[in-house]
C-alpha cells in the first residue's frame, strides 16, 4: 500500500456515504489525517468505526453553510495546521421534475447545496492551502455535468456550474502549484442509488445495460480516481474532469 499521505491533512465532504465514505477510508489507509465531514452523523461514525486504518476525525458540517465551512476550516488550522488535499464531494440529487413544472424553491436548494458548496468550500480552503505551500482540490461533479439528463434541470446545471468553477479556480492557483481538478462520476452503486434500484429495477436494468461496462461503479473505483488526483501521481493534471463511467459518455455504437 502506498503511503503517499503520510504526514498530510485531508478534508472530505460528504465523507458519511458512498464514495466520499471510501475516499476518507482511502486517504486514512494512504497515512492521511483526515477530517471527515457531513450532515449524517451516524454515517460519519460508520465511516470513522470501519477504518482499519489511519486517523479519521469527523464532522457535522453542512456544506451549503458559509458560517459552518468558515468553521470547520478554522478548526482544520487550529488543530492541524496545514490542509494538503481537499474532496468537496458532498451533494444531492433534488427530484425528478421536467422544467414546467420544476419547484422553484427545490431548484434553489440543489443549486446551493451542490454548487454553493463548492464555491464555499474552496473558498475557504485555499487561504490554507496556500499557506501549507501547495496541494490539491478535487470536486465531484458528474457524468449530467456532460449530458442532458431529461427530468434533471437543476442536478445538471449544479453539474456544470461545478465543471466551470473548478476551470477557473484551476486556472487562478495553477501559478502557485495548487492543482484544482473534478471527478464526474456515472451511475455508481451508492446506498441511494442501490435502494433505488431495488425499488425500480427495470430501469436499473435499463441503466446497467446502457453503460458498455455492463455495470455500475462501486463507490471505491470513484474514490481511487479521486486520492490519485489528489496525489503526488497526478502532480501535472490542472483543471481537468476526469470522468469515471463504464463509458456511459462514450457516446459510440458496439459493433
Ligand atoms: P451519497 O448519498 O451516498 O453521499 C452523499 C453524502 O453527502 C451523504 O452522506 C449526505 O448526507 C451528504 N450531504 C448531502 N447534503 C449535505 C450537506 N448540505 N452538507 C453536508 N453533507 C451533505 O451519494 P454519493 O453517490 O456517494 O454522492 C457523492 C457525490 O457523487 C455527489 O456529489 C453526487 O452528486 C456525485 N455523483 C454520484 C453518482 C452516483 O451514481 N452515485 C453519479 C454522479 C455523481
């Protein structure tokens, strides 16, 4: 196992499920010192209590919270003093609607918590960073940052507005060796995405069938993708999204 952590200060958001669970897991076992953070608790401590090993601390913080963000950085600094890499991974997915008759107020809350969040998050995590030396920022978009799924407006544009910030603040730090880079996952099995399954599985068919790999992500294969592009191995990858879907988004026609 490779110890390209050690020494080193993690942050990952939505760190109580599914991919950002095993990210943290990842990082810790790699030698980071991770702050896990999230609005799940219980989640948080089935994170922390499955981690054979390394250090990881948790915390409720909900993203979308100026004044929560601002928080948990400064206690990052107070206690560790450095932060080498960052994960904003947490997000939602908001209902299924088409636009007609798309809730306003719900368009609201998934562009905030998908998309507000990011800006926050490296808002905040950058003054430290930058004060560590250098390091890495990683936001998680999606495949919908790429693609137009129907019934899916504000999931999308949060998507997309996630795509175009991280290029900017790729392009703003790239100077100083901070890499800023997104992860846009495809149809991963994630507890949410398993329970919907089991509750629709003709679509779920549908799905895997549509994906050349014939199946779904497991939450580890995306989160290996995300500690390599926060690692030393990825030291010349600046503002790119690199995309992790079975080749969904290949867009071809087997023969
Ligand atoms: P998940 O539901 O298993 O995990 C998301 C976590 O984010 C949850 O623990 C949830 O409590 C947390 N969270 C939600 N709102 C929060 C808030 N305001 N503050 C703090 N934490 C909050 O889902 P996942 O599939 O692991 O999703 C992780 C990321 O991957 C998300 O950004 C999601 O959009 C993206 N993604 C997932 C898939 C997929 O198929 N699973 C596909 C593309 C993109």
């Amino acid at each position: 196992m490779s110890a390209d952590f050690d020494g080193k200060v993690v942050l990952v958001t939505g760190a109580g499920s599914g991919i950002g669970r095993e990210a943290a897991r990842l990082f810790a076992e790699r030698g980071a010192h991770v702050f896990a953070a999230d609005l799940n608790l219980d989640g948080l401590e089935e994170t922390r209590d499955i981690s054979a090993a390394g250090k990881i601390e948790i915390f409720g913080v909900d993203v979308s919270s100026e004044e929560q963000v601002r928080a948990f950085l400064a206690r990052i600094e107070k206690d560790a003093g450095r932060l080498d890499a960052a994960f904003n991974n947490a997000g939602i997915t908001g209902g299924t609607y088409r636009i007609e008759d798309y809730p306003i107020e719900d368009f609201d809350r998934v562009l905030t918590v998908n998309l507000r969040s990011v800006f926050l998050g490296m808002k905040y995590e950058l003054p430290l960073i930058a004060k560590t030396g250098a390091g890495a920022i990683t936001n998680t978009a999606s495949v919908a940052a790429l693609t137009g799924p129907g019934g899916m407006s504000a999931y999308a544009a949060s998507k997309h507005g996630i795509h175009g910030l991280t290029r900017v603040v790729a392009m703003e730090n790239a100077s100083r060796n901070i890499r800023v880079n997104a992860l846009a996952p495809g149809w991963t099995e994630t507890p949410m995405v398993v329970s919907n399954s089991a509750q629709n599985p003709a679509f779920a068919d549908l799905a895997r069938k549509a994906i050349p790999a014939k199946r779904g992500g497991q939450p580890r294969e995306l989160a290996e993708v995300a500690v390599w592009l926060s690692s030393p191995a990825a030291s010349y990858v600046f503002g790119q999204m690199i995309v992790v879907d079975g080749g969904m988004t290949i867009g071809g026609f087997e023969l």
